[in-house]
C-alpha cells in the first residue's frame, strides 16, 4: 500500500478549463430538481481519516469501465456506467473525480447537467431521483496517464500503463464512489492495439478482434470490490497460467520480456496459497496472480508491491530476486485477499486491521522457514519483544495503532504495531482461540467492510470473554499494555522533547522489503 499526500484544487485549475455542463439542463429538469423532499446526496461518507471522500445519498451496485488504449497518443477514452440506487430522494447527487475530461453524463439513459468542483463531479438530472431508484450513470471522459495531479493511481509504462488506486486515488483513473465501505461488482472492456494486451481485476470472460488491428479484452469480477482494489493494465504482457490448491486458477501477467527470469517467483504462488488457506481457509476469489509492472525505472512507484483484487502489482525487478528475500512480502500481498480484499475497512482508521494481518502471516512464514529478518531475529517472539520496546516511541510519533491521520497512516505503528496487538491476543486467548477468532470474522465480514469495532465483537464471542478493555487499550491507548505471558518485557522510555524517528511501514516500500 502506499501513502499519497490528499491536496483539494479547483478542476479549472487541475484541467486548465472551467467547469463544464453537459447538454440537457433546462427550466423542467432545475424544478424538477427543486421538488420539495428531494435534496442534494452528502458528498462525504464520513471516514475519518478522509473525509472528503465518497458521497451519500446512494450506493453502487456495479461498474462497467470501457477503456481504449492510444499507443499513438498514450490517451485513453473511456465510458464508465455505474448502475446505482438512491437511498434517499435525490435532487443531485456526485461522485468522486479528479484530472478527468468529462465530456457528457447521462442518468437513465437522459442528459444531465453536471459541473467539476474540486474533487467531485455534481450530477443534476433532468428528473429527481426516489428513494430506492435504481439507474444507470454513465460518464464519457478522456484521460491522460502521464498528466500531473497533486496525486494519481495512473503508473504510466513505456508501453501503456498500471494503476495504483490505494487509498485514494481510484477517482483518478474512473468517476466512482471511491470508498471501501462502497464495494461493487466490476466489469471491465479494455481496447488495445493488438500487439498489446489489456488486463483488468477478475476472470476473462471475452476477446474480440477488432478492425484496425485492434484487440478488446473484457474481464468480469466474481465477487463485490472496493474501489481502491481495482486494477487495470496495459502493456507487452504474456498471461502465464497455472493450477493452485483444489484447482484454482492462477493467472500471472508478466512482461514478455521477463518471462523466463520471473518463472522462479511466480512458481512459489500455488504452495503459498497452500499453507495460508490451511490458516485462513479457502481463497475468497475466482482467481489469483501477480503483475510485475512493465516498466524498465526502478521508481515507476514508490512502493514494492501493491494487493489489487486478484491480481497483485509488483515493482520492476522485485520479484527477481531469491526466495528468502522475496517470500515473506510476497505472503503479505497474498493475506490481503482475506484481509483487506474480501474484508475490507469501513474507515481508513481500520487499516491496522489489513496491514497488522498481513505482517503477521508474512512474519510468521518467515520464522516458519528459518529466514532471519533484518534486525537479525529469528523468531516472532524475539521480534515481538523488539517491537514491544518501541511501542510507546510509536505512539508518540505516530499515534495509537487505530487511531491514525492521513499523514501517518502508512507509518509502522498500523504494521508491526498491528502485529503487536494480534500477538497480544493470541497470547491472552491461546492459539486455538485466535485461529478461530480469525476465520470467524473472516467468514462473517466476506464481500463487505468491517470495522475495529467488528473484530473487537468477534474476539469478545468466540473468546467467551469481552475484549473490548483489552483490545481498547493497546488500539487506542497512549502507553502501550502489559504483555500477558511475558512480565519481563520493557518498554524503552520516551524521552521529552526527543521526536522518534517515523518508520515507514515495511509492507510496500522498495528500501524496506526485507523487514519482515
């Protein structure tokens, strides 16, 4: 995962016009947007950590995205239709845009008028909207991968392009509700040059050759995903395909060029799945692969892999490397399809939840093979009582574990401080205990977000004891608890006036691969 800095600007000035309306506004459709009970949705649905993103008013129930790929002009045309339902009387509603060329909307099938303010495209349809009406919205709209934006999910490659979306950044890639707590099922028709290959989240349903030497691939999701999840490629790829555990389909797109050399790291995907699902249970989606992104510049990104639905991007050459130093972050992106993926956050505050999972498994893979990790350790208990020692210098420096801010919500306290508290647990409650406390939220939480609040109920049933002070105190506390089991551990003391250092968190970025 990775951390980019949320800046607000005016559109005019991202794109260089002023707002545009489509055509279709007229004195009927602004009475009937007046109508008395309809009102503008809230464009916020309330997270905490950003709140400026998502709207209320209605939910998604599914995207079609519709992308054509230019290698001329590396442009992309693009048509989203969003079938939505309204949850209150609508006389406009928004969703969450930014550095996309709208060209026109419609709602049912009827121009609407629309304006780009800020972050938010503003729909006012010629008729308001009921309560519980279900429509279709669809937005045509041309997009630049290479144009800059205070922040962008667009990896422009020297042959088309990757997207990052997570956390929020998906708006810039299509017009969406760009929050996890509004999950959707995808589709995806991706137009290319046929010497190209488009690939999106999902299973390939369709290819279709085209005039003009130009091939479309369309790719449906098996299962509701969150916006920040999506991923859409373009590029000089081969789809090198394999059988996992019980027959599941793998599917791993790798540059052509980098076929052979990469062969080694994406063998390994069939006996991971195998040990985490004897963990976790089974895989919760209809395929898996990795994507090594098709790019030659060692800082196409600035993070070394990232969980996108059933297809995990990776950074260029990370994954050419041995075994014990690719292993346990490669166990991290694969945890993020049960935590994450399948159970997503309600709130970004949550997002301990997915990353202290997903070191967790990854560390625990790690010890499991012998693998020393970069302090040296060898085994959780040692990096444990290691990360023990620290919490209280995290907690001044980055806040309490479930308690983050958009500027340090990346930082390690949501990783390995999330590992501390699950290692907490597992110490109070016993191995047994937690292993079905883990596959109990799992199963209860799969295809929806969850909260901490959610976890802490779950521990607290399948425990036969409430969690919620013990689990309180090492989210939400300032000093960090006693260890149960271990009443020699110490905490190193937080001096006045001395800032501890900020750790970024060892998940995702390239200089911090081999932390776990």
């Amino acid at each position: 995962m990775r951390y980019r800095t949320r800046v607000t600007a005016p559109a005019a000035a991202l794109l260089g016009t002023a707002a545009v309306l489509a055509a279709g506004s007229s004195a009927s459709a602004r009475s009937q947007a007046l109508r008395p009970g309809a009102t503008p949705g809230a464009e916020s649905l309330g997270d905490s950590v950003f709140p400026s993103l998502g709207n209320d008013g209605y939910r998604v129930e599914a995207y079609h995205l519709d992308f054509a790929y230019d290698a001329t002009t590396r442009l992309v045309d693009a048509e989203a239709t969003l079938m939505i339902r309204s949850t209150q009387a609508l006389s406009r509603f928004s969703l969450d845009a930014l550095g996309l060329d709208v060209r026109s909307v419609r709602v049912g099938g009827t121009a609407a008028t629309f304006e780009q303010v800020d972050e938010k495209l503003r729909i006012t349809p010629a008729r308001t909207l009921p309560e519980s009406c279900a429509v279709a919205v669809c937005v045509e709209y041309a997009a630049d991968p290479a144009r800059t934006l205070p922040y962008t999910a667009w990896v422009p490659t020297p042959d088309g392009f990757a997207v990052c979306p997570q956390p929020n950044a998906a708006h810039t890639v299509f017009p969406c509700n760009d929050h996890p707590l509004d999950k959707a099922d995808f589709s995806f028709r991706i137009t290319v040059p046929s010497t190209l290959r488009g690939v999106a989240s999902g299973r390939l349903v369709r290819t279709e050759k085209l005039d003009g030497d130009r091939t479309a691939y369309t790719y449906r999701s098996g299962s509701p995903t969150a916006t920040e999840l999506v991923q859409i490629t373009v590029g000089d790829y081969l789809v090198k395909e394999r059988r996992g555990p019980h027959g599941l389909g793998l599917r791993d797109v790798v540059p052509t060029a980098r076929a052979t050399a990469l062969e080694p790291a994406l063998a390994l995907t069939p006996g991971q799945l195998d040990w985490l699902e004897q963990r976790l249970g089974a895989y919760p989606f209809e395929t898996y692969g990795l994507l090594p992104c098709n790019s030659d510049a060692a800082n196409a990104f600035d993070f070394t892999g990232l969980e996108t639905q059933t297809l995990t991007l990776y950074k260029p050459n990370f994954l050419l490397q041995e075994e014990k130093k690719i292993g346990s972050h490669m166990m991290h992106e694969l945890v993020h399809s049960w935590f994450g993926n399948s159970v997503s956050p309600a709130d970004w505050a949550d997002l301990w939840i997915n990353e202290g999972h997903a070191d967790f498994y990854g560390l625990l893979y790690r010890y499991e093979r012998g693998w020393a990790d970069s302090l040296g350790l060898l085994t959780m208990e040692d990096r444990m009582k290691d990360t023990y020692a620290r919490g209280d210098q995290w907690r001044a420096s980055s806040g309490p574990v479930a308690a983050p801010n958009a500027v340090n919500l990346f930082d390690s306290q949501r990783y390995l401080g999330g590992v501390l508290v699950l290692y907490a647990l597992r110490e109070a409650v016993g191995e047994d205990v937690f292993n079905r406390i883990e596959r109990t939220f799992l199963e209860r939480h799969r295809n929806a977000a969850a909260t901490t609040a959610d976890y802490i109920a779950v521990a607290t049933k399948i425990s036969g004891r409430d969690q919620s002070g013990f689990l309180n105190d090492w989210l939400y506390g300032t000093k960090t608890p006693r260890m149960p089991n271990h009443p020699d551990w110490t905490v190193t003391p937080v001096v006045s006036g001395q800032v501890a250092p900020r750790h970024r968190e060892p998940g995702h970025y390239p200089d911090s691969s081999a932390t776990l």
